[in-house]
C-alpha cells in the first residue's frame, strides 16, 4: 500500500512539491532533504512551496494508523523544510520516529501528552514548544535548535517522561523560559553549550526533575535568567563546567533540596551573575567550585546552608565570590578546601559557615583572601584548620569568628597569616596546637586576639615574628601544653597588648623582647607550672620585670604565682625575693592608707616583711653593739653606779669605789645584752643603773629605756617573723 494511495482527498488538494517529494522519499525509506549550504531556519518563511509542508499533511503521516504502516522503521526524517501551521500532537501518539532537522516551524510545536519514540529536532527553529507530560521511548533531540517566546515559555515540558537521553545542547538556543517540573529522564540531560535567555524570569526551570543518568550545563553553557534545580534528583553528575549564569537581580542557580548522587562542578571557568543556592542540597560525590566566580555583590554569592556533602568541597585554585559564602550548618565528609580563593563581601560575612561540620581538614590558606568577616562559629572539623599565608580584612569588625569552634587537630595561623580586624576564638575548643608563628593581627583600636575561654589541648605559638597591634586576649583560658612567646611582638598603642588574666597555662615559653610594654600586660589570675626554654629567663630580676609590666595597676596574685614555681622548682631564695618585691610594689602602687604604708615599711625593713626574720638579729646586734659603746663611755665617765642600796655607805666603797667581792662588776656588753633581751639575766641591769644625779645621766636614763623598749620590739618582730605572724598578716 503506498501513502498517496490512503492520503485524505483534503490533504491531496493542493499537495505541495515538498510534500509529493517527502511521500517519494519515504516510500523509498530516504530522508526528504531540502536544506541548502546557507540556511537559516529563523528566514524560513521566505522560503517557497519547494520547501513547504503543511502541518496537517506532517500530523496524518505521523498519527494515521495506516500511514504508519507504510513507513520504514527509520520513521520520518526531513531535512531543511518550513512547516507551515502550528504542528500539534497534543495526545497523539507518534508510532514512529520523527526528525526534523534545520526545518522552520514558526507556529509552534505542541506534543502535551503525547507519545513517540523519538523526535529529533535538530537545528530548527520554533517559536514554542508544549510538550508538558510528553512521554518519549527514545531520546528527545533539540541539538542546535532555537526557539523564541520571549514573553512566556520556549519550552514547556512538566511532568514529561523521556526513557532515552535528552538533548539541548550544541548551540540549543532558546529565547523564553524552557520548564522541565516533575521531568523523569532515564538517561542525561544535555545542555552542552546551549544558551537560554528570559531575563525577567526562569531560564530553566526543572524543579522535582528526575534524572537518572547526568546533567550537563556545560561547554559554553549560557543562561540568562535563573536556573532552578529545586529538589531535582541527579543519579549521575550535575556539571556546570565553563557555563555563565546571569540573573543579577535573582538567583543564577537553584538547587536548595537537590540530590546529587555523583558530583556538582560548578568549575573550570564558572561564573555566576546572582545567586548560587544549594540550600539543603545533597550530594554523595564531592563539590567543586575550582576556579569559579561568583558574583553578588548585595546578597549572597553561594547560600549552601544545611547542605550534606559526602566528598571533599573545592573553593580553591582561583575561586572568587562578590558576595557572601554560606555554608551554615553544612556538612562536609571529606575536606573543605579554599586554598587561594578571594572572597569579598566588605560590608558582611565573606564566609558564613556556623556549626558546619567537616570530618577532614579546612584549608583558608596559600593566597586566601577575605574581605568581611570569616564566621565558623559552632564549627566542628575533626581535621585540621589550616589558615596559613591568608589574609583576612574586616577593618570595622571581626575577620576570623569562630566563637565556640571545636577542632579535632590543630589550628595553624602561620607563616604570613594577616588579619586587619579582630580574631575570635572566645569558648573554642582546640584538641592539638595553636599556631600562629609568623602572623600579623592588626586591630589598633579592640582586640588583636580575643580567645576568653579557650581549651587548647596542646602548645600555643605567638612566636618566631608574631606581631600583633591591638590587644591579645586570653583571659581564662586553659592552654595544656606551653604558651610560646619567643620573638613575639605584643603593642597597643590604646591600652593592654597581653590580657592572660585567669588563664591556665602548663609551660611559659617567652624572652625579654616578647614583653609589652609596662602597663600594657595583665597576668591577674594566671596559673602555670613553670617555665621552659633556653632563652626564658628564670631568675627573680627579670622575673620581677615581667611582673611589672602589669603596673601601675598592682595585683598580688601574679607574684604569689611566681614564688609558688620558684619554690616548686627548689629556688626557695628567689621566691622570697618575689614576695618581699610584692611588699614593696604594694607600697608604691597599691591602694594602702598612709598608717598602712608606714607599717608595711617597718617591717620591710626590720624583718623583711616576715621573709626575712633574720633582720630583726641583725638589728638587735647593731643595738647591742651601740648599746655596748655607749654604757661602755658611761662607766669610763661614771655615770653607771651600782643599783644596791649598802654600796654607797660602804666605807671601803666610798674611799675607793672598791665593790665587795661578791658583787658583779659591770661589763658593758653584758649590760647591753641584759638590758636588750627581755628574759634573758645576766645580772647586769639588775646590779648597775645610770646616776641619776649626774650631769647626763638623765639622759643615759632614757637611752637604757629605748634600750630594753628596743629589745622588746625586735624579739617580737623575730619570734612573728619566725612563726608567719607577719606574713599572714601582710598578706
């Protein structure tokens, strides 16, 4: 049976040249080849009756029953054609195959709910296509095609099913918005240097698709409006390599809720103009963002918040983003890397990653470079954090926040690392090393380092060329290993450079040079075992210096804490020294009264403020010895006489001054030492007094009562001194 034979009287009425031609072809199983080397199809309506089908003519062949018999199993195949009218096969079913290829279909195409096997419309143009719930067995084929709608949509597939792949690629051209909701394709969708543009709206819109082998946005992948993934499924690779999404007023890509089975490669020359957004995405493969840009400056430039990523994330080798990078909440199983990557975003956050968890490393490093704030607050990452050579600018704020951070490892802020801004590690808890050998922090007007509360389990390093401007803060934090300040720089010009107020620390590690500057340091508080290092001093001078530089706002307990390692290191003379030094500092610059001031000076100088009981001795021996000198003149002067009664009217007495043998001649040491020591007898001062009725020796009268006062006095200064009297009432 031949077509022309079955062919509807009205469909053989005015039959054109193209149409005789195409039903000799087919009868012949040959494709139906208008085309010539310089066709445009967007021209095709000038072409002439040689060149045209009508549309009904093209439907009965493709949906008659009969017809389909008389086709070859290749179905029909036309090339170069103008089909005139719109071709509608809405709820057809196409029992063969169907190409159009370079052809111009300026009415549109409509296949709702239809069927077919396969439809090639390679290289032709349309102005639209309804193909929602179209259901295909074989591959839907819009390669090179272009369509323009530009006020709605070029092409409307939702909820259509596709068994094959489906291509919109080498220089797939639409100019309106192209819908896949709710599409299934069993193999891939590609869009391999396709150009889609609706900028008032969705360029691609593929919500809830389903695709069960890859998407490919790449190659030259052009979109000019917002790209929309939202909760599709992708059970290969989404890749976006090389492609330009535009929609600067909206969102270039989004894909919150989508599922990734392979990799996401937004990559190798990506750049978005907008929004990337994968809020609640998934993906099982890894995120790679190699060399990527992504642009918005007002809003956010990638909003990944709560996404699952079970790879590595690469926002590395060149990556740039204008405009905020969310990953909050985010989880990440592999690394997150942004080695050299360059965000900006001055007046917010750079990157806003609170609570992500990451189970290999963090890399901010080699070239990283932040303008805004950096905030891992909450942030778990059970390798390392690795900020080396980064810098990080946020001059009216914080540059690293990362408040309540926990790190399984290390985290190094090393070797060229450079924040003009504050650093917050307030509440961190860091289970290896912090490292900041080599960093500059640059905050002149707040805090250089602010880590109140920190928990490092391991060594803290401001050394080797740290250099920090503003204040460093480390009050009450608990470094378990040594605090290593060699060769470190603390200044502030506004206030204290050092805060390690209430801090705990195992091993103090610094040398001179590391000082601030006196009234620049704050040790209240802190708690450490002892020191290490061969350049560290540990002697009481220069110990006594660094307490100092604390001053003028005195403190006690910082001294305290020193005699206490001094001791504990068996420098029982330094530590003395330490806290006769916190005597006297007290005097000069604590908030004593002037009777209070006077007190604590005699006993600094009598017994060394109850560190040194042996001064009251020495003292006492001075007296005993001036005592000695000057009773001694007195009896050379006769100005001592005996104390007995009988001694005067003594006969032998009053012609000789001969004593009765019996009597104790006077020895004036002896005397000194009777008359000093409250209850010692040496049966002096009992048996000798000083003449009364002589010239001076009134006056020997009042010297013998300082004498024995004088005795008193530094007896008891001793015994306190020797019992911690003193000292605990000083203290």
């Amino acid at each position: 049976m031949r077509l022309d034979e079955i062919l509807p009287d009205q469909l053989k009425k005015d039959l054109t040249l193209a149409e005789r031609r195409l039903l000799e072809c087919i009868a012949n199983d040959e494709e139906a080849d208008f085309s010539a080397p310089d066709d445009d199809p967007t021209q095709g309506a000038a072409w002439g009756p040689d060149r045209t089908i009508r549309s009904a003519f093209l439907s009965w062949l493709c949906t008659n029953q009969q017809a389909a018999a008389c086709i070859p199993p290749k179905g029909i195949r036309i090339w170069g054609a103008r089909i005139e009218g719109p071709l509608d096969f809405e709820g057809a079913t196409l029992a063969h195959r169907l190409s159009l290829i370079r052809c111009a279909i300026p009415e549109g195409i409509v296949l709702t709910d239809a069927r077919t096997r396969r439809i090639d419309l390679s290289d032709s143009y349309t102005q639209r296509i309804h193909a929602d719930g179209l259901a295909v067995e074989g591959d839907l084929v819009l390669s090179g095609a272009r369509l323009e709608n530009p006020n709605g949509n070029a092409l409307s597939a939702d909820g259509m099913t596709v068994e094959g792949d489906v291509f919109l690629d080498q220089g797939f051209h639409a100019t309106g918005a192209v819908r896949l909701l709710r599409a299934r394709i069993q193999g891939q969708l590609s869009c391999r240097g396709a150009r889609l543009e609706n900028p008032n709206g969705d360029a691609l819109s593929a919500d809830g698709m389903t695709v069960e082998g890859g998407v490919f946005l790449h190659q030259g992948f052009h979109a000019t409006g917002a790209v929309r993934l939202l909760r599709a499924r992708i059970q290969g690779q989404l890749s976006c390599r090389g492609a330009r999404l535009e929609n600067p007023n909206g969102d270039a890509l989004s894909a919150d809720g989508m599922t990734v089975e392979g990799g996401v490669f937004l990559h190798q020359g990506f750049h978005a103009t907008g929004a990337v957004r994968l809020l609640r995405a998934r993906i099982q493969g890894q995120l790679s963002c190699r060399g990527a840009r992504l642009e918005n400056p007002n809003g956010d430039a990638l909003s990944a918040d709560g996404m699952t990523v079970e790879g590595d994330v690469f926002l590395d080798e060149g990556f740039h983003a204008t405009g905020a990078v969310r990953l909050l909440r985010a989880r990440i199983q592999g690394v997150l890397g942004c080695r050299g990557a360059r965000l900006e975003n001055p007046n917010g956050d750079a990157l806003s990653a609170d609570r992500m968890t990451v189970e290999g490393d963090v890399f901010l490093d080699e070239g990283f470079y932040a303008t805004g704030m950096v905030r891992l607050l909450g942030t778990h990452i059970r390798g390392n954090l690795e900020c080396t050579g980064a810098q990080l600018e946020n001059t009216d704020g914080n540059t690293l926040n990362a408040e309540g951070m926990t790190v399984e490892v290390g985290v190094f802020l090393r070797q060229g690392f450079h924040a003009t801004g504050e650093v917050r590690l307030r509440g961190s808890h860091i289970n290896g090393q912090l490292k900041c050998t080599g960093a500059r922090l640059e905050n002149p007007n707040g805090n250089a380092l602010s880590a109140e509360g920190m928990t490092v389990e391991g060594d803290v390093f401001f050394d080797e060329g740290f250099h920090a401007t503003g204040e460093v803060r480390l009050r009450g934090a608990h470094i378990k290993g040594s605090l290593s300040c060699h060769n470190g720089l603390f200044e502030n010009p506004n206030g204290v450079a050092l805060n390690l107020e209430y801090a705990r620390i195992r091993v103090l590690v610094d040398d001179e040079d590391s000082w601030p500057q006196r009234g620049q340091l704050r040790i209240d508080g802190l708690e450490y075992e002892g020191f290490a290092g061969d350049r560290t001093p540990m002697d009481a001078r220069r110990r006594l210096e660094w307490l100092r530089r604390q001053l003028p706002d005195f403190r006690p307990q910082p001294y305290d804490q020193l005699a206490r390692v001094f001791r504990r290191m068996g420098r029982e003379t330094e530590a003395v020294e330490v806290l006769i030094a916190k005597q006297e500092d007290l005097i000069c610059y604590g908030k004593l009264s002037r009777w209070g001031k006077l007190t604590r000076r005699i006993f600094g100088v009598t017994i060394g403020y109850g560190y040194r009981s042996w001064l009251a001795l020495l003292w006492g021996l001075i007296i005993v010895i001036i005592g000695y000198l000057f009773f001694e003149l007195a009896y050379i002067f006769s100005l001592m006489v005996p104390s007995s009664l009988a001694i005067p009217t003594d006969s032998r007495h009053s012609a000789g001054w001969r004593l009765p043998p019996n009597y104790p001649r006077f020895q004036a040491l002896a005397y000194s030492l009777d008359a000093f020591l409250p209850i010692v007898d040496l049966h002096q001062e009992r048996f000798w007094l000083p003449d009364a009725g002589k010239p001076w020796g009134a006056a020997l009268w009042y010297c013998l009562w300082f004498h024995i006062l004088a005795g008193w006095v530094f007896s008891t200064l001793f015994v306190s001194g020797v019992t911690g009297l003193v000292k605990s009432r000083l203290e």
